[in-house]
C-alpha cells in the first residue's frame, strides 16, 4: 500500500510545514523540507490524543 502524505490546508507556500501519513495502526509524520530524513512514528491512539491537546490548548505557551 503506497503511504498518502498530507499537510494541513493552513501550510504557507514556504516549506515550513509536516506531513502526515495515516495507516491502520500507525501515523507517521515527517519534515516537508527534508522527506527522505527519517520520520516519527506513532500509535493512532497517541496521535488522536496529541492533537487533542493541542486543540484544546494545552500547549500554548
């Protein structure tokens, strides 16, 4: 199965943006500017639950 990168719609023309992929069990989420360098790798679970503290705020400084 090829992966299907995504970068959020809210992303400038500059590069400075990841980019998500979206498997049964797993997100990985990688440097726009550097593809080829490596890339995190997560549970559904914990990224769900990341983005769910960042929409709630909790990392805002």
């Amino acid at each position: 199965m090829t992966e299907v990168w995504r970068k959020s719609t809210r992303s400038g023309s500059n590069g400075n943006c990841v980019e998500v992929a979206v498997s049964t069990g797993e997100v990985d989420v990688r440097d726009s500017k550097a593809p080829r360098e490596g890339r995190l790798r997560v549970s559904r679970e914990r990224w769900w639950s990341f983005l769910d503290a960042v929409t709630s705020g909790r990392y805002e400084g």
